[in-house]
C-alpha cells in the first residue's frame, strides 16, 4: 500500500495554488503561494497563504496496519493524518477587484471542494489514491485578526479555508511479525506459540 510522503503539505500548497490560479485567471488574477513575511506585489494577485498544520484529531491514535503477502504479516505504523489551515487574500490595489478575485476563489474552492484523481497528478498523493476535502471554515472577526496579528500585519479582508485529510506515511520499513502457530489454553490463559 502506498502512502503519501512527507512532501504532502508542500504537494498539497501546490495542489491549491494550481485550482485557484485556474479560476482566477478568467478574471485576469493569478495565485501564488506566499508566506506574508513582505507583501506581495499589488496587482491581480491571489495570496495562497499556510499557517497553520494540525494533527486532525480524529485520526489520532490509529492501530498500525497490518498486510499479509504470501502468508507473511507486515506491520506499520499508521500515517499521521493533517489538517491544513489557508488565508487566502486578494492584492489588487482595489477593494472592489479585490472583492472580485475572491469571489472567483470562492466559487472555484465551492466546484473544487474535494480533489482527488487528476487534480492530485504528480504528487505523491496521486499514488496513494488519496482525496482531499476543502471547507471554508467559519471564523469570528476576532479569530481573523489574530491571524493578521501573528504576521504583525494589519487586518486584510481574507477568507480562511481547511483542507483534510492529509496523511503522511511513516518513515520506518514495515517489519514482519511472527505468526501464530498455536494457542493453548490452560487455567483460563491463553498462550501463543510463535
């Protein structure tokens, strides 16, 4: 079974880049992906911005997986499932235009909301047949300005958006484990003879 690596978040910026960047280009935008340490260059630009990588909680803790090839049990660890968190901002110089480009974004994310297949071609999550789900998450005004504050920038009309499930395999070979051959039961334990 093959995983995603741990070029997955990069893979996954990428991924998000290339959909907006389509959408926004039937109105004269572009997306890039931006860090906000300096501003971008004004234009019709769409910022693509990571900032935050948690582990989704409701993957945590998973059992380790384990296959049987020609009557050998393998073992792994199971992958570390990803929650990505994107401001994406518009930087044209215009607040209607800007308006404008992250409409489009909207809309295009809206079409786009689970990517899976082609639109993951030449990454590693192609490989792993894995799918991504893309949700706008729903923030207070509050919530949106400390995420300026961290970038000690002020506060820019952005929408916050979550992508999910990234998974990143273990690093580790997977290693076999012993078969059971037997068990007994004696005084009401039970033993296993490898």
């Amino acid at each position: 079974m093959s995983m995603a690596t741990f070029h997955a978040i990069a893979e996954v910026s990428e991924i998000l880049r290339r959909t907006l960047d389509a959408g926004v280009q039937a109105i004269g935008a572009s997306c890039i992906v931006h860090d906000l340490v300096s501003g971008p260059a004004v234009g019709m630009t769409l910022t693509l911005t990571l900032y935050e990588i948690a582990e989704d909680p409701s993957a945590r803790n998973r059992p380790d997986l384990r296959v049987v090839v020609n009557n050998q049990v393998t073992s792994q660890r199971s992958p570390t499932a990803l929650l990505l968190r994107y401001l994406i901002t518009a930087w044209s110089g215009n607040i209607s235009d800007d308006q404008v480009i992250l409409g489009r974004a909207v809309q295009t994310l809206y079409e786009h909301a689970i990517l899976s297949g082609p639109e993951l071609a030449g990454t590693s999550l192609i490989a792993a047949d894995e799918a991504i789900a893309i949700t706008m998450i729903q923030q207070t005004i509050e919530d949106r300005t400390h995420v300026w504050r961290a970038y000690e920038k002020p506060y820019r009309l952005s929408i916050n958006y979550e992508v999910r499930v990234v998974k990143i395999e273990a690093s580790q070979a997977p290693r076999v484990v012993p078969q059971v051959r037997s068990r007994h039961l004696r005084h009401g334990l039970i033993e296993e003879t490898p």
